[in-house]
C-alpha cells in the first residue's frame, strides 16, 4: 500500500538532485483533471530512467502528498528486498488491471 510519509522523504531526498543535476522542470499540472489520469513517458535512460522521479517531483511540489503518483513497473522491482519500498511509495506491477485499478482509484 502507498505510503505518502516514506514517499515524501524520498522525494526531499531525491530533489535536489532532480533540481540540480537534472535541472528538471514539469509544466503544464495546472491542466490536470481532479481524478485519475495517464501519463505516458519515454524513458530513455537505460537501467535508471529518471522519468518518474522527475514527474512525481513536480506533481507532488504542486499537489501535495494526499494524493498518488502510480507507476507501472517491471517486476524486478517488485520482488526481493526492494519490493516492499517500492511498493510503498507507489510502484505497482505492471498490467492492465493494475492500470485500470489505478485510475479508478484516483492515483
């Protein structure tokens, strides 16, 4: 289950590196519609895409950590000591019951 507190601590962690080294910048969240959406991105960075991160950056700087940032991912993140951690700050298995339980959820 997600777990907005871890997840606000990684991403105060994670930022100044995003905002640093990346230099990152997410516009266009005042677009947003209230409920579920998709967002599609392609990731390009090999085994480390920063993607996510950088997105979930922005989106939590402007809405704040009640509501999720859900991210389809591959099952190698999901098992052995990183799955619960990831589990918890919003990484689900991917499959499209997982996306469709994801966007009706609101996340």
């Amino acid at each position: 289950k997600w777990d907005p507190v871890l997840t606000e601590r990684v991403m105060g962690l994670l930022k100044p590196f995003l905002k640093g080294w990346h230099r990152a910048e997410v516009r266009g969240l005042e677009n947003f519609p209230v409920g579920g959406a998709l967002v599609v991105a392609n990731h390009s960075g090999g085994l480390f895409p920063m993607d996510v991160p950088v997105f979930a950056s922005g989106f939590y700087e402007k809405f704040g950590f009640e509501r999720p940032v859900y991210t389809l991912s591959h099952d190698m993140l999901m098992v052995g000591p990183t799955g619960a951690f990831f589990k918890k700050t919003g990484f689900i298995p991917a499959s499209h019951k997982n996306a469709d339980e994801a966007l009706r959820s609101g996340g």
